[in-house]
C-alpha cells in the first residue's frame, strides 16, 4: 500500500498531514506531488512501512518537522553532508558509534 495520491491532488493548501498507523509499506517520489505548502509530516507507528524511496520528500519545500516515531532502522549514507554547525544537532541523537562513522 501506498500514499493515496489522487484525493490529496487537489490539497494544494494543505499544511498538515497526518499519515501515523497507516498500513502504507512505502513511500516514493509520487507520494507527496503538489504539496509544497506542508510544513508538518507525521509518520508515526507506521509498522508496515518498509522503505522510503530517494527523492521522496523532494517537493516539500517548506518542510519544518516530520515526525517518524518507532523507526527502528535509519540509513543516511550516500548524502551530500555540509559539515558546518547546521549538522550540530547530529551530536545529540545519542546514535551508536559505528552508525555515525564518517559523518561526525
């Protein structure tokens, strides 16, 4: 199952959107098309959801929080990291060592 693209076409104004305990097994490039007036995504208890594809949240411009509550696995590698002050909040995360090799 995936984002139910279509009714949420012509929510072009939308700000919110609020997907937790979904059934949706993968999100993709197509899930969120037009909705560049989010600011807040919720993905929370979503068991199902096996993978988020690359390019996913690519048209959510304005992007302030989303929120993924018991995800067990997270895989950043590959991203173009800028090591300034703006990854400062990496430090914090409390993640295993052997997952943060090479970004801090």
């Amino acid at each position: 199952m995936s984002v139910p693209t279509i009714p949420l076409r012509s929510a072009i104004s939308l700000k919110v959107l609020k997907l937790s305990a979904n059934p949706i097994r993968v999100l993709d490039e197509h899930s969120f098309v037009k909705m560049n007036t989010l600011t807040e995504l919720y993905l929370d208890d979503m068991k199902e959801l096996i993978e988020i594809k690359e390019k996913t949240f690519s048209y959510l411009y304005n992007l302030q929080k989303i929120s993924i509550s018991n995800l067990t696995s997270l895989d950043l590698r590959e991203n173009p990291w800028t090591c300034d002050c703006h990854l400062l909040w990496a430090k914090y995360c409390h993640l295993r060592p052997e997952l943060t090799h090479g970004i801090m």
